[in-house]
C-alpha cells in the first residue's frame, strides 16, 4: 500500500500514539493500586509501634516494681520476725500469677521465695547475681528456660539491694513467664492471615502470633524485615514470611527506657500478599479487561499495518547477526521496491566481498600458525605490562606449561633473575628496539633452569605505538654440555701428557733409588741404619705408587671387556675396604636390587672407581659415620650411589672434584688424580659419575652404567 518507508513509519507512529494514550490510563489506574497499598501498608506499621509500646511500659514497670522492693529490702531486717512478715507480704503483692521473685543474700543463697522450695537456693554461678553484683546497676536479661518456672521461658529482672553505707548486701531477682508478657501476641489476629512475631536479638522467635513454633527454637534472622529492625529502622517490606509465603511484613525495634538500653528486640506483623493486594486487585480488575480489550484491537490494527516494515528489517537484523558469527554463505532475500530492498542488495554485495577476505585471512592465518607451531624455538609474547599473550608450542615442551596455563603469567616468572632481569631487559628494550642473542636462564614449571640465548624485541603497531614485547629464545643446554665436556677432554688430554713425561723422567732414576736401597740393607750392618734404609723404602715405594697412577692416568691399562653383574663388583669392592684401617669407624650398608641386568665394562677398572669413591667416603668420616651403597634400575641405565655422612663438599669445590691434581686434602696424603681417574673409567664404559653435596650433610656420588644388550662375555 505505501511503498515509501516513510510513510510506513508516520503511519505505525500514529497508531501507537493511540495505544500510548490508553496505556496512560492504564498507568493511573495502577498509581490509584499503589495509594491502596500504601494506606493498607500504613495500617500495618501502626500496629507494631503499639504493640512495642505495650511491651516496652510492661517492662518499665515491672523492672520499678523490683527496684522499689530493693530499696525497702536494703533497711529490712529479715531476721526480725515482723519484718520478715513485711517483706513476705510484699514479696506476695510483688509475685504475680505467672512469675517468680525472691531475695538472694551478697552470698548468693535465696533467703526469702514465692516458691518456698527454692529458699535456700545457690545461686552465686548464675549470670544475672554475677552482673548485678559488679556494676551494682539493675539488669533485664533476655529471655531464657527458668529453673524457677520450671523449664519454661521467661524474662528476669534483677536488682542490687545496697546497704546505708553503699555496701552490697545482696540482690532482688524476678521471672516473668513468657505467656504473661507476650500473651497478646499469640492471641493477635489480623484479617485472615496476619499475626505477629516477637523476635529476640539474634533472631530467634520469642513469640509467635501464628502458633507454628515454640519459643528459641525457629530463627528469622535471614529475614530482611528483622535485619532493618536490628538496625533500629521501621517500615514495610516485602518478601517470604517464616512460612515460605509471599508477604508484607512491617517491623518496628522496641526501644528502651531511662538509662535502660533495651534488649533488642523486635515487632514483626506479617500478612500476605495475597490479602493486602486483594482490594485493590478488585478496583483494577474492570478497568484491566477495558483496557486489554482496547489495546488488543489497537494492536492488532498495529501489527497487521508494521508488518510491511517489521518483515524486512527483522530479516535484515538476522542476517546482520549471522555475518557478526562469520556467516556470509546465505544471502539476504527482501522482496521489495523500497529502500530496505536496495539496502539488501548492498548486505549481499558485502558479505560476498567479506567471504572473498575471510578466505584470505584464513589461508595466511593458517600458514603464520603452522610456520610458528613448527618452529624448535621458543617464541613468547607479552603486552605493555609484561604478561604474556602468546607461548608456543616449543615453549610448552620446554618450559611445561601448557599455553592456557602460560597466558596472563607475568614474563618476569621465567626468567631466573625474576623482575630485576626482566626490567634490565625492558631498559635495553626501550633504548634500542630490539636486544639480539643475549644468554640467560628460564625457569621450567619444575623449576629446572634452562640456559638460553634470547633475541628480543619492540612489538609496535602501524602507528608506531608499542604493543608489547617478541621474544624468541634457543635452548643451550646442549652447547653447555659439549663445551663443558669439550674443555675437560682438552684438560686430559694436556694433564695426561704432563703425567706420561713426569712419570717417565721419575720412573728410571727412581727404579735405580730402589734397587740401591735394597742392595745397602743387605750389606750395611746396624739397627739405625737399618731402619733409616727401611724409611727410605717406604718413600720410595710411596713415589712409585704415584709414578703408576700417572701411568694409569695418562695411559689406563686395556683390560678384557665382559658382560657382569654390577651388584657382585659392589660386595667384591665392600668386602676389600672392610680390612682397610681408614673405615673402623665407619658403617657399611649395601642396598643392593636383585637381579639387575648385566653391563658390559671392564671389571677390574670399575672395581678402582668403587674403590676409590669408598676412600674418599672413609676420608670424609675420620671420626665415624655411615656410608649407603645402592644399586637400581632407572630409565634403561644402571645406577649405584655412594651416599656417606661426612662433612660434605663446598658448592666451590663442586665443579673441579673431578680435575686431575685436585684434592683438599693434606700434603702427602692424595694426589688428586683418584676421581679424576674415575671419571675417565667410567665414561670410557659409556656412562656417567655425577656428585651431590651439602656442607656438614655429607655428600652422594653417583655412576650411572649403560645396561647391555648381550648376556655372554664378549
């Protein structure tokens, strides 16, 4: 009918000017609801301020009532019979139906009861004797199961009775029976479904007008009617009564009196929803139905004329959501001359442009992904404040974390100078751009240090703003090892060429020495010259011994190779250090793992390498200790740990243990070449020695065997 969207728009505009005038009447027929409400709600608050009034003069006058009986019991002489006389009568107007009064001496025993079977009573435990005693002030305690009422609840006044010099001579105590205090609570009714509530200070329900609980035991303290009320507000809300049901309920706090600060207490009056809407549900009823009927015609007229704009714009609006998805395969379809057929038409021309981008995208997403994930770097990025934003996958191999674990991490966790590092780097960063091949180390989620060399650089967008930080790092655990091995290979190869000529030179003239020696002892008579020759041997024999570890160091023996079993070198090896003088004091314990599997070495070149760790052991606990020897499998290699007692190694002296010539013992007593030695043995054999100390923790070696692949003796 209107092919101008115009139109269409001053058309629908019209009609919902008519329904927005009929609305306005539905709106004052709802504020005309709220004023009912608001006159029933009104009513509903005044009933708790009476009822608090009510209980707040009960209280007042009962607590003067016990004050006055004070004051005339601090002049009585009870021990006189007609003042005695007096104060029983008195006690007897006192006393009503439903409560007990009595008079407690400064020692807590009740001397004078409404209840004669109380006198005599101990009552000097009891809180409220205690508090009044003190402070020498009148309390009201709350409500609580009085032994005097016999279990019931009840709420007690007590009263110093105080002599004509101030002086304490005892107390006046009063329980009132909670169905004497609150009994028009439980008797309250309004309408149908109103009652009251009398709640203590901690919520519980101390009477209830409803008769669904007995006193303490139901709490209302979720209520948010209570808890304005512990607040000392009044008024009206609306929410679940104690029963689950949909209610008004108004609250009012009851106050105190004189110096009296109240015990806290609370008015509740509930009455449901359902019951306080129901007049004004009546008025709106009639007008509602008018109302609908108008609005509904109105609407219809509305709908049947919108549907001409709201059918495209709403296919429009769905297919605008698709596209926000990445959805551009379906095209938008609008039958119609108008501008929001033309506006169709240009939608499909773009999603068609944005499906041909899209494919682009994706293809050169897809091949930056692949070119990163396949990388055997690390590459890590962080934004402007450190945190990281992208980790890949040779990150995660490397460092354990996975890549959700690694986002949001700050960078400066995986250095291993923690923010210190970090912030130099970033100082170098901002300076230069960009900071190439520096070394450093990352800490592994299982907080190994890994040494790397780490390129970094500025992330910056086309505008030149800086986004963040690159940086892309190579493991060099691998170059540390062969450079560390390559050196030590290089400092063998030049002490056993110095060890091959000292032991040469020595050898011959030490050899003439020996044999000199031996021909002057045959020869030469006399016990001191004798003695000195034999001295003489003996160093002799000491230079020698050091000859031939030089030999062996610069050129050890070949020896036959076999397939053995570790464990049997191991007992062979204890079983010789148990004559040796060095461990007396030392305990030799073996845990040994049955049948492992068999290596190939040399055995009596691994025989020297037990021999010479267990020496070392004995060195180390000259005043006794313990030496461990185990054997295992783990991870297809065999591994036998020394682990003693002693005074352990310095964390200087870690990295040159192994070093020929080097030895922290005194002169005379080691070359230094035992371990060095060693460890030449065993990495002959194709494995490894490794060593662990603490200073004063003692101190482990470890040699770890390659397992063989044969069982027969090669």
């Amino acid at each position: 009918m209107f092919r101008s969207i115009k139109i269409k728009f001053i058309v629908t505009i019209l009609i919902l000017g008519i329904a927005t005038l009929l609305v306005s009447g539905m709106v004052n027929q709802y504020i005309t609801s709220k004023a009912i409400i608001h006159e029933e709600k009104e009513q509903l608050e005044l009933i708790p301020k009476l009822m608090s009034e009510s209980i707040t003069s009960m209280l007042y006058f009962r607590l003067t009532a016990i004050q006055l009986y004070a004051s005339f019991m601090s002049t009585a002489d009870i021990g006189d019979e007609l003042q005695r006389e007096e104060a029983i009568k008195n006690l007897s107007n006192l006393t009503g139906p439903y409560s007990w009064t009595g008079v407690i001496s400064e020692e807590g025993i009740v001397l004078l009861s409404s209840d004669p079977r109380f006198v005599g009573l101990d009552t000097s435990g009891d809180e409220w004797f205690n508090k009044t005693r003190k402070p020498f002030f009148p309390q009201i305690g709350d409500v609580h199961f009085s032994r005097f009422l016999y279990g019931e609840p009840a709420v007690c006044f007590t009263s110093p009775i105080q002599g004509p010099d101030g002086n304490f001579l005892g107390v006046v105590h009063s329980e009132i029976g909670l169905d004497y205090l609150a009994g028009g609570i439980r008797n309250f009714r309004l309408g149908k479904t109103g009652y009251l509530l009398l709640v203590r200070k901690d919520g519980r329900i101390i009477a209830d007008g409803s008769g669904s609980s007995t006193p303490l035991e139901r709490s209302v303290s979720e209520l948010e009617a209570f808890q304005a009320a512990l607040k000392g507000e009044s008024g009206t809300v609306r929410g679940e009564d104690i029963h689950g049901l949909d209610s008004f309920i108004s609250y009012q706090p009851l106050g105190g009196f004189m110096e009296y600060p109240g015990l806290g207490w609370s008015i509740l009056i509930v009455r449901s929803t359902e019951e306080v809407m129901a007049h004004a549900r009546r008025q709106t009823h009639a007008t509602t139905i008018i109302i609908v009927v108008v609005i509904a015609i109105f609407l219809l007229g509305g709908f049947i004329e919108a549907r001409g704009i709201t059918g495209p714009i709403t296919k429009i609006f769905n297919r605008v959501g698709e596209f926000s998805r990445g959805d551009f395969s379906r095209p938008l379809e609008v039958k119609s001359n108008d501008e929001l057929g033309k506006l169709a038409g240009s939608f499909n021309e773009m999603a068609e442009s944005l499906m041909e981008r899209e494919r682009q995208l994706k293809s050169t997403l897809n091949y930056l992904d692949y070119l990163v994930s396949s990388s055997v770097d690390t590459i890590i990025s962080t934004d402007v404040h450190g945190s990281i934003t992208f980790f890949n996958t040779a990150a995660h191999e490397l460092l354990g974390y996975s890549p959700e674990e690694a986002l949001g991490k700050h960078i400066s966790d995986f250095y291993g100078g923690g923010r210190e590092e970090a912030k130099k780097i970033m100082e170098r960063l901002n300076t230069h751009g960009n900071y190439k091949s520096f070394e450093t180390e990352l800490v592994t989620r299982d907080g190994r240090r890994v040494p790397m060399s780490v390129s970094a650089s500025l992330l910056k967008n086309e505008k030149g703003e800086v986004l963040g930080t690159l940086g892309i790092g190579k493991d060099l655990t691998e170059t540390k090892e062969l450079q560390s091995q390559l050196v030590h290979q290089e400092k063998m190869v030049g002490v056993g060429m110095l060890a091959a000529g000292i032991a040469h030179e020595i050898g011959n003239p030490l050899t003439s020495l020996s044999s000199l020696v031996q021909m002057l002892q045959r020869k030469v008579p006399g016990k001191g010259t004798s003695d000195k020759l034999d001295i003489m041997g003996e160093h002799i024999e000491k230079i020698s011994k050091i000859v031939r570890e030089l030999v062996d160091f610069s050129r050890p023996p070949s020896y036959q190779w076999k397939y053995s079993q570790v464990n049997d070198i191991i007992r062979a090896a204890v079983g010789l250090m148990k004559y040796d003088g060095r461990g007396k004091f030392v305990t030799m314990e073996t845990q040994l793992t049955p049948d492992l599997p068999m290596v190939r070495i040399i055995e009596d070149q691994l025989m020297q390498v037990f021999l010479n760790i267990i020496l070392n052991a004995f060195d180390a606990m000259e005043e006794g200790g313990k030496l461990t020897i185990r054997s295992d499998k783990e991870n297809g290699q065999i591994n036998i740990s020394f682990e003693d007692t002693g005074e352990g190694i310095p964390n200087e002296n870690l990295d040159k243990i192994f070093d020929p010539f080097f030895t922290t013992k005194e002169v005379g007593k080691g070359t230094g070449l035992g371990l060095s030695v060693s460890y030449g043995v065993v990495k002959n054999l194709g494995g490894d020695i490794m060593v662990g100390s603490s200073p004063r923790k003692g101190a482990i070696f470890t040699v770890l065997l390659p397992i063989a692949e044969g069982n027969c003796n090669d």
